[in-house]
C-alpha cells in the first residue's frame, strides 16, 4: 500500500492512519533539543524501525550518513525495504530483532497496528489500552485529538467489530542478533546514533551490547516501555557510562501508557 508523506513523497506502508499518527511524532521531533546531534556522513542504528519513517526522515537530516534500520516482522520488512530502497543514498534494512543475544524470540504481531509489535504481550497490552484510551479521546495533547478527529478514529472507537479487527494479534516467531554482532558483522567502529523502539525489548537490546562496544556509542535514544523504575535505572546506567541524560514522555503516556523516552549523549561527543 502507498501514502502520500506531507510534502508529497510517496511510502509504502501497511495501515495509512499509523503513517498519519508517526508522522506527527517524528518529523515533529526536535532532537537538538535533547542535545542529540545529527552527524552528516556518520552511521546511524534505526532499532524497531517499522515502515522506515525515522530512517526517511534521518536521510532529509543526515544526507550521507550510513543507516541500517532493523525490522522482525515480515509484512513490515516488506515496506521497509521498499522504503529504504528508495532514499539516495539507500539506507540498509535487515529482518532481525536485536536482544540479548543471539537466536529466535516470538512476538505478538498487529496487522493493524504495527508498531504496537513486541515480543513482551504485558507491554503490548498496556499499549493497547493507551491508544483505545486515545480513541476514545483521552488525549490532553491537542495535537492528538485533533489528528484522531482528522483520522476519524474517533468515530470507529464506539465500532466492536473495527476494533476487535484492530486489535487482533498473530503469533510470528524471529531471528534475534544482538547490537554487538551487527556492529561486528557491518564493520563499525562507531555509532553516531542508536535508537531503540522495540514496544517493551528496550533492556534486551542494551543488554546486548558488549562493554568494550560501548564507547562506541556516541549517542542513545531509547523508547522505555516499562515503567519509571527502569527508566531512572537506564538513565542511571547511561550517566554512569559517560552520558549526559534527558528525559521526555512520549505523546502515547497523555492518554494512559506509561511510554517515555530516554536521550543520552556522551559527554564531549558533539564538542
């Protein structure tokens, strides 16, 4: 299926309304503002990328820089790929998840709502009643309220038949490396940007970084799905290992899941 982007570029995707709803969340995003620098011509890890749109949206920032993007599930990676494909440059799609080490992991898959995707079904869960809540209109974010209006899934909130279809969920089992073994297999020395949006794997995936792979990670942004305890740790973690640290809720935690972000930028990296 294909989508217009504002603009007029055209992407392939699964479901238009969550292109509609990513869209807002990140070419609204303002990564300088968390000290988040874009490098050029450096290398970027897009870890959860879903469809591509923060690797699109990397490459209009970034106009040479190296961007592997990391997708498990297969109806996804289809558009990933295509989407990577496109970029001038193209950017490099893989059909992995990335965890704690390497093997299969199994996941609940969402044909409607793919970025929901996780390999933690508590997580999924909780996500779910988030976005039923901001359909619902529970929203304190304008911005979202309006886009549901615009989307009309407002009016589909009250339609058990739409939503039961929404939420319907497949089993899908995948292959896992880890952050380590791609740098390995890819030959990078250095990571200018490491984005993790794995719906709840967010420990998996760090935990699968090695120590002596760490200084090779000028930056971290982290989508944390599983509560304040475990963001405070992260952030913790990351001050402890030579970064600066900010904070951010994600536009999902206005209407009920607890969904933050986590920025880390190691210290005198973008001097």
């Amino acid at each position: 299926m294909k989508k217009a982007l504002p603009g007029g570029r055209e992407i392939s995707c699964i479901n238009p309304y969550e292109v509609d709803f990513s869209v807002h969340e990140i070419f609204s995003a303002d990564l300088s503002a968390h000290g988040i620098a874009l490098p050029a011509d450096g290398t970027i890890l897009d870890v959860g990328a879903n469809i591509g749109l923060f690797s699109l949206w990397l490459r209009e920032k970034c106009p040479q820089t190296r961007i592997l993007a990391y997708e498990p599930m297969p109806g996804v990676f289809a558009a990933l790929t295509e989407n990577m494909g496109r970029m001038q440059p193209a950017g490099e799609a893989y059909a992995l998840a990335l965890g704690a080490k390497p093997g299969t992991a199994t996941f609940d898959y969402f044909p409607g709502l793919t970025a929901m995707s996780s390999s933690h079904p508590d997580v999924a869960e909780r996500i779910a009643d988030g976005i039923r809540a901001i359909m619902a209109g529970a929203s304190k974010s304008a911005d979202v309220r309006d886009l549901v209006e615009a989307t009309g899934a407002g009016e589909r909130a009250t339609d058990a038949a739409y939503m039961e279809d929404l939420f319907r969920r497949e089993r899908v089992t995948v292959a896992v490396d880890t952050v380590s073994g791609q740098l390995e297999k890819h030959g990078i020395d250095r990571a200018d940007l490491l984005k993790v949006d794995t719906e709840g794997a967010e420990l998996d995936v760090l935990a699968g970084i090695a120590e002596a792979d760490w200084p090779k990670i000028s930056q971290l942004m982290v989508e944390v799905h599983l509560g304040d305890d475990v963001l405070n740790q992260l952030a913790a973690d990351f001050q402890a290992r030579g970064y600066a640290v900010s904070i951010d809720r994600h536009p999902l935690a206005d209407g009920g899941a607890a969904v933050s972000q986590i920025f880390a930028v190691r210290r005198g990296a973008n001097a």
